[in-house]
C-alpha cells in the first residue's frame, strides 16, 4: 500500500497540520471556511455602484428609465472594464443594503376616475349575520347523536 492518499502525500497533511499550529495553535487545526477567490469588485467599486443606484439613471445619457441587474452589469464593464454575473450583482446590491423593488402593473387603459367610484359604489361582499340565523340544533343537521 502507497502512503498517498488520493493523491496527496501523508507527510504534506501532517506539515501542514503543524504549520497551522505553529501560526495558530490548536484553533489552526479546526477546519474553517476556505477563503475562496477575491472578489472582481473593490471597495472602490461597490461604493460607485451604491451611488449610481442611488442617484437613478439618466434616461439621455444611460439610455434606461430604471436600473436592472443586467444595466448594472453593462454599466460596470463600461466605466470599470470588470465582467461580473448578474447573480454577483444581485449579491453585492443586497449586502449594500438594496432591495429589488417591483411597481405594482397597471394596464395601460385604467382610469382612476372609473376606479374609485367602482370602490365607493360597491356593496362589501360580505356582511356580518344577525343574531340567531345560524342557530340549528346537532341533532336536526343530520349529523349522528350519542345518547348515554
């Protein structure tokens, strides 16, 4: 039998155990989160993108009427020349503190005047019973008794 195991020699993991512990101490030697790549965007860029979001975009000059994920994306590569995913976008918009936002659809031929005298006008669709009209005995709905 080899001293590898699955290709990784036996001595390199316990080097590495005691390098952990020599920089560490034992707290080196309890698996954490491995540190993954760094991220494409800076501080720099997270606070221009927190601003540009905030200011709005400029119909004229950016050539949309409200931000999308995919604008965001665009507008990045274009001042920053960073290619980030949509999902990123989405991830970092969210640790800045924004939340997507939907307007409520309306169609397009909706008259507001039409609207609110259908909402004055209307009876509600339920009304509270009168007393009494419910009232029916167990016995006579149908239902089996138990008589002891």
């Amino acid at each position: 039998m080899k001293d590898t195991m699955i290709g990784v020699d036996l001595a390199k993991i316990v080097r590495d155990w005691v390098i952990r512990f020599n920089a560490r101490g034992p707290s080196g030697l309890i698996n954490g989160k491995a540190p993954g790549n760094q991220g494409k965007l800076s501080d720099v860029h997270r606070q221009a993108l927190a601003k540009i979001v905030e200011s709005g975009p400029i119909p004229a000059v950016h050539g949309v009427v409200r931000w999308r994920r995919k604008d965001l994306v665009q507008w990045l590569f274009q001042e920053y020349r960073i290619s980030v995913d949509e999902t990123t976008i989405g991830r970092e918009l969210k640790a800045l503190g924004f939340a997507k936002l939907s307007a409520r659809p309306r169609h397009y031929a909706q008259n507001e005047g039409d609207l609110e005298s259908f909402k004055k006008s209307s009876p509600p669709h339920w009304q509270q019973s009168k007393a009494g009209s419910r009232r029916t005995s167990r016995l006579s709905s149908g239902g089996l008794s138990f008589c002891s």
